[in-house]
C-alpha cells in the first residue's frame, strides 16, 4: 500500500483507490469565495477514465457514508459501477 498525490502513479495497477474529500476552513460560510477557491479543482473529481491504467476490476473506496439520494453532482464518484 502506499499513499501518493500524483493521480496517474497512484492509478497504474491499482487494485483499489481510497478517495479522500478535501474541505478547507478559510472561507468557511462564505460560499461566493468557496466556489472561487474550488473553480480550479474540478479536475480532481473522479472520474471511470481515470480508471484506465488501474486493474479492469479496481474499486473505488470513499470514507463517507452516503445515500444514493444524496445531493452530489451527476456523474460523482457515486455513479461509478466500482464503488
């Protein structure tokens, strides 16, 4: 096991990917400046074409417990067939 920021070396054979949700304190009840901040991150929201590299069956991990009838966006990782 081991633990990486870069998306591509951590996906290269992957049997499994731990997915981490990053929330930040700085703008905290400010969602204008929030939204501003997190504009540039939208790359980092997984996707299945980020799966190409791993093994065919790899599954995809997430440390919250959500409903399927939670607000998150269309096409979240919740979509994914591997989590």
């Amino acid at each position: 096991m081991s633990e990486t920021s870069d998306r591509a070396a951590a996906l290269a054979g992957a049997a499994v990917v731990y997915a981490k949700e990053w929330g930040g304190t700085r703008h905290y009840g400010d969602a204008e400046a929030e939204a501003a901040m997190r504009a540039g991150l939208a790359d980092w929201c997984v996707r299945e074409h980020w799966f190409a590299k791993a093994v065919p069956d790899a599954k995809l991990m997430h440390c919250c417990r959500c409903a399927a009838t939670s607000p998150w966006p269309t096409k979240s990782w919740m979509d994914l067939a591997r989590s």
